[in-house]
C-alpha cells in the first residue's frame, strides 16, 4: 500500500497533468482553430465541441483531484 505522501505526491501530479492539458487546450488548440484555413466552419466547429468537452472533462477531473488530495490529507491513516 502506499503511505499518505506518497499518494498525495501521486494525486498532485495527476492534477498539475489535467490542469496543464485544460490550458493547453484552451490556450493554444481552441484560439487557434479560427486560423486554420484548411478546415471548413463546420470542421472547426464540431472540432471546438469536442475540445470544449475534454476541456470541462479535465476541470471536473482537476476538481476531483483536489477533493481526494483533502481526502487523504485529512485522512493520513488509511493506506491508499
């Protein structure tokens, strides 16, 4: 079983990885597709959807993240 650090040390990595993905999509990805001249509205559209999606996934994924990180900081007891 793993000790209490080492599953937070764990959960944060997991965290900082779905957040920097949320950014990356978002600042890069989502405000680039407007300057894809290969694509048509359409294309970019249903591109946008799909990455808006993976973007409010990777949120709630991060938000989950913090709840377990309390979790176990409160909870330091239990193995995880």
């Amino acid at each position: 079983m793993a000790n209490k650090q080492k599953t937070l040390d764990r959960l944060n990595k997991e965290k900082e990885y779905e957040d920097s993905l949320v950014e990356r999509l978002d600042s890069y990805f989502v405000s680039s597709l407007p300057d894809i001249a290969d694509l048509s509205d359409k294309e970019k559209a249903k591109i946008r959807e799909t990455l808006l999606i993976i973007i409010d996934e990777s949120k709630r994924h991060s938000y989950l993240f913090n709840q377990l990180v309390q979790m176990v900081f409160e909870h330091g007891e239990n193995n995880y």
